[in-house]
C-alpha cells in the first residue's frame, strides 16, 4: 500500500523533477536568454541559468512550474557584465537548421525577452495565453499583457508572412537546432587549448576540492534507503471538470470536457494513471509507455485534465489530456498495463468534438464533446450512414472498414447547435487519438475562399471517395484537418479525369500537400511540405505533371486553379501556353530535358508551380 512505502525525500525529488525536465528547461533559457552573443555563450548560459535554478536546499515541494518560474526569472534578467565562457577541448554551437528555423529564430530575437518568455509559454509550453500571462504575473512582471500581445504578434507574422502555423513554429522549436542540449563539437581557438593546458592542474585541483565540499555535505548517519539511486517524482494532481461547467466556456477544447465514465471517482485507477504519465510506473507495477504521430513521453505539463474512466470492451481505459497531448492508460486482466501517448487535437470546436478510443480486434469506439450530437458512421467508400449509439459520451463500437493499402475510414458525422449552424460536419479517422476535420472545395469556385465546404456539400462525398489510396501514409499521423480542393475537372487524352490538392494540418507538424490526379485509380503526381500552397493564403496553384494514355504517348499536362489565366511550357519540344490546361504532345517517348512552367492569375500576377 501507499502508506507502507518508505518516502521520498524530499531532495530526492527535487533532484528527480530537475533531471526529468532538464531538457525542457534549458530549450526554454536557451529560447529567453539573450540571442545576440556569441553561440557558445548563449549555450552556456541557458545551461546555467537551470542549474542555478536549482535550489540549494530542499524546502517545499519543488515542482515543475515553480522550476521554470526560476529559469524564466534568470533567463529574461539583462546582465551588464556577460559571464566568461568556460575554454574547453572544443569549442561547441548548436545543431545547423533550415531556413524555417532561423526565420523562427530571427523573430524571436527581435522581441524584448519577457516578449520572448511570453511566446515560449504559448508555443512551446502549450499554455493558453490566460495562463501564460498569470505565469508571468506570478513573476511580478507588470507587463505581463504587452509581452503577450508582442508573442502574439510574432506567431501571427510567422504564420501569414511564411506559411508557418502555431504547431509548425512549435515543431521547429521541439527539434535540435533549439536545443541547447544537443551540439556540435568544432575546433577550438589555439589560445584557447594554450590556456587550458596551463591551467589544468588548477583545474584539476578545484575538481578535488569540489568532490571533498560535497562529500562533507552528506549526513554521514543517514541510513541507506534514504539515498536512493532511482529518483521518482509526485504524482501530479488530475483536474476533474463538473458535468455542466463546458456550458459556461467560450473556448472549445479537451479542457472544456466533463469526466465521464463509471470509474471517473476512482481515484486509486485515476492515479495510477497519472502515475504511469508522470514517471513511467503504476505504483509497483511496471508500465509500457509508448508515443507515436509525433508526440513525446514527457510528463503533463500542468495537472492533466481526466476525460475518461471506466471499462471498454473489456478493458478498463483512463484518458487524460493536458493542452498538446492526450494519454491514453488501459488495464486488462493478465497483461501489462499500457500507457500510449499522442498529440490532442487542435484548438478548435469541430476537431475537439471526438477522441478515438480501441474497442477490442477490429473496433473502436468514439468519446465524444459535451456539444457533439447525433453521431453517424460509415466507411469512406461506402454510401449511407448508420446511427450510433452513445451511453456517458461513449459510442457503441465500430468497425474499422477493411482495406488493403488504401485509407477507408471510418468516417465520424456529427451535428451541434454551436458548431457550423447546427450542420452536420465529418471526422476523418486515420488511427490516432485526435481525429481530422474532413472539408471539401469545389472545382471554379469564384472569389476568394474565405472556408471550405463540408465533406457533405455537392460533389465531396464523390471527390473523397476516390482519395483513400492516395492518403494512405496519412493513418497514424494524427492530422488536424484534411482538405480536399478540387481544382479543375475536365477531359485528358485518357478520358474524364479532375486534379485534387489534398491539405493536410497536422498537430505539431509541417503541413503536407499532395496533388491527385484522378482518372481511374488515383496517383499522387506532386508533394510539398511546409507550404502556404492550397490554402486560404494561397489558392491560386497550379500543377504539372507527365502522364500517358492506354496506347503508351506522352503527355506533359499543366493545370490551375479557377483565376489561373495563362500558363506557359517549355519542353524540349517547343513552347505552348494558353488557359488551363496546358497539354503537350503526344509524344512517342518521354522528351528529356528539363520542363519549365509559369503561370498567372486573372491580376497578372505569377502563380506558384507544383510539380
């Protein structure tokens, strides 16, 4: 039992909450701290100033949020006098990035560092920008709102000016050319190795005297189980929301959700689960933690939020969530218990409206949101939807539709009074927690697109139906939203065929766009990743692409989108241009040589290629 155990002391888990957050904590100083010295100095610094953080002696309970008040405190302080860098063996810098990490890392420069903390707090922290501007309240920062309104500013240029959405700009900082913890080791200046060979008796003997101070510091009657060699962290407390507080909320989100389920007051269950989230164990019992479409282990950020606990099929299932990540815990009679971590949905009323839970070999069953109604489900291929029963927010099982290599669903329908005029809108489930927003644009859709359609308007059901081999790397990636833009429609030499740009958002993630070309079976003809390109920022396209007809000929085809009014290709073979399409040939065999292939819109002005 709990009681029967010996306690932790309390250094010990102090030492355990700075070792397990270490790497978060140092990105966060390294993220603060001032980016215009040298690189080794920043470095040094961001690692100093969490090892600082650290206090010397073990008071209250150290927790996460109080260690990241004191990094963050240290981080934005402005020093006269930068600190000396410590000569080593090899001079060291962080990881080289791409082009999108340094625009991400320029803007952050230009921010004043409370401005910087601000926008670390809400981007890479997952914080809403209430709780971010209390953090920094809680730091007597008077102009805690400015700094949020600045970060805010920067995540708004980042997303229209470069295409980088909120996750993106998160999935950048999450990757080692923002983590002060991983380095390159480089050359070192030859003063630098004189002065360190000179010194290294010195340095050796200081070593010595820092061993003996701390040996000295230890009790030396303290008996043995108080100096453990396995640190272990509290088990963190677990937010229960009331059945009707989501009434009172303007925001829809996981944090909005009601905890449901028969075991929702089982509170030894319900810790075992946060247990297993926090530190990778279950009380004595071992547990298998698995991530995946992206997401980390970590432990929750902030008291998880419970959703979820009570028996499935057999299985008896908690679901917490904390802002980016839901974890999913499962016991079941003579197996270990498992804990799968995954991202959690975005922030939006249509993609938080359901959580795919496993119900057994082949099924599964959908949580739904308080403002979620009249659920419906069928297959991607198929052609009616079937009611779904729902007990305490839980659907009845579904059956996951057979399919080779391709995509087939299940779809989720779903309706709410506060969500799209009470009209029925579609989740895709592709495998992961969160599921996708499905959408659909039409082809010669005049005006700009302020929206997509739903799945259901004219046309979509037909457009979707023919994509699921082309989405079939899409299943376990957790996408946010998928959008099917129907470009143009028309007739080729192979006979009726249309050209559909899939976009697809993904949580934490690069945005992916593909080009299908579907005449007979569908095929990808184009990628792009990390692009405005098919949305509302940017829906003048055009696609190129080789293709032949049943007798073997060539063809080089370039189409565009409804204001596309001119495009022009090169080819070996000579030049054309006209309105979309552009076809070239046929030819007998495939030209070599480059294909060169420019466009404008009805303004005159050039039009990206995707090719």
């Amino acid at each position: 039992m709990e009681s029967e155990r010996t306690p932790t002391p309390p250094a010990a888990r102090a030492g355990s909450v700075f070792l397990r957050h270490y790497d978060r904590l140092t990105r966060i100083a390294y993220l603060v701290g001032p980016s215009g010295r040298a690189p080794q100095a920043r470095l040094v610094r961001a690692h100093r100033d969490v090892q600082r953080a650290l206090p010397w002696r073990s008071g209250r309970e150290l927790t996460y949020p109080r260690l990241r008040r004191r990094v963050l405190r240290s981080a934005a302080r402005r020093r006269l006098l930068p600190q000396p860098v410590l000569i080593t063996w090899a001079w060291h810098t962080t990881v080289g990035g791409s082009a999108a990490h340094r625009t991400v890392a320029d803007g952050l420069a230009r921010l004043a560092p409370r401005a910087r903390a601000a926008y670390v707090l809400v981007v890479v922290e997952g914080l809403t920008r209430a709780d971010a501007v209390a953090a920094m309240r809680d730091l007597g920062w008077a102009d805690a709102d400015a700094a949020m309104t600045a970060a805010a500013g920067l995540v708004a240029r980042l997303r229209d000016a470069h295409g980088l959405s909120g996750g993106h700009q998160r999935a950048l900082l999450a990757e080692p050319p923002a983590d002060p913890t991983v380095v390159r080791l480089r050359a070192p200046d030859p003063l630098g190795v004189r002065l360190l060979r000179a010194g290294r008796i010195t340095l050796v003997a200081a070593a010595l005297l820092l061993v003996a101070g701390l040996v000295a510091s230890l009790p030396a009657g303290a008996p043995a189980q108080e100096r453990p060699v396995v640190m272990r962290q509290a088990v963190p407390a677990v937010a229960r929301v009331p059945a009707g507080a989501w009434t009172g909320t303007s925001e829809f989100t996981l944090a909005a959700w009601p905890s449901r389920g028969a075991k929702a007051d089982d509170d030894t269950l319900v810790r075992a689960a946060a247990a297993a989230w926090q530190v990778g164990g279950a009380g004595d019992r071992a547990v298998t933690v698995t991530a995946s479409a992206g997401a980390v282990t970590d432990p929750p950020v902030g008291a998880p939020a419970l959703l979820f606990a009570g028996p499935v099929d057999g299985t008896t299932v908690v679901v917490l969530a904390d802002s980016t990540r839901v974890a999913t815990y499962t016991e079941r009679e003579g197996a270990e218990p498992r804990l799968t971590v995954q991202p959690a949905p975005e922030h939006d009323e249509y993609a938080t409206s359901a959580l795919r839970l496993p119900a057994g070999e082949g099924k599964v069953r959908y949580l739904l949101a308080p403002w979620a109604a009249a659920p419906q489900t069928r297959a991607l291929t198929g052609t009616g939807w079937r009611d779904l029963g729902v007990r305490d927010g839980l659907t009845e099982a579904v059956a996951i539709p057979a399919h080779e290599r391709c995509w087939n669903g299940p779809l989720l329908r779903l309706r709410s009074t506060l969500v799209g005029q009470g009209l029925p809108y579609t989740l895709g489930d592709f495998g992961s927690a969160a599921l996708a927003h499905l959408m659909y644009i039409p082809p010669g859709v005049p005006g700009p697109i302020s929206r997509p359609h739903e799945l259901d308007a004219t046309g979509g059901p037909a457009a979707w139906s023919s994509l699921g081999c082309a989405l079939a790397d899409t299943r376990g990636r957790s996408p946010g939203s998928v959008t099917a833009w129907e470009l143009w429609r028309g007739r080729l030499a192979q006979g009726t065929a249309s050209l559909v740009c899939v976009r697809t958002a993904e949580p934490g993630s690069a945005n992916q766009v593909s080009a299908v070309v579907v005449s007979g079976a569908p095929a990808v003809v184009a990628t792009a990743s990390g692009t405005r390109l098919c949305s509302r920022y940017a829906q003048d396209v055009v696609v190129a692409w080789w293709t032949r007809d049943t007798q073997g000929r060539w063809y080089h085809v370039a189409a565009g989108s409804h204001a596309v009014r001119r495009i022009t290709v090169r080819t070996a073979a000579g030049t054309r241009q006209g309105p979309s399409p552009v076809v070239s040939g046929p030819f007998t065999r495939r030209p070599a040589g480059k294909v060169t292939v420019s466009a404008t819109n009805d303004t005159g002005e050039p039009v990206p290629v995707l090719d």
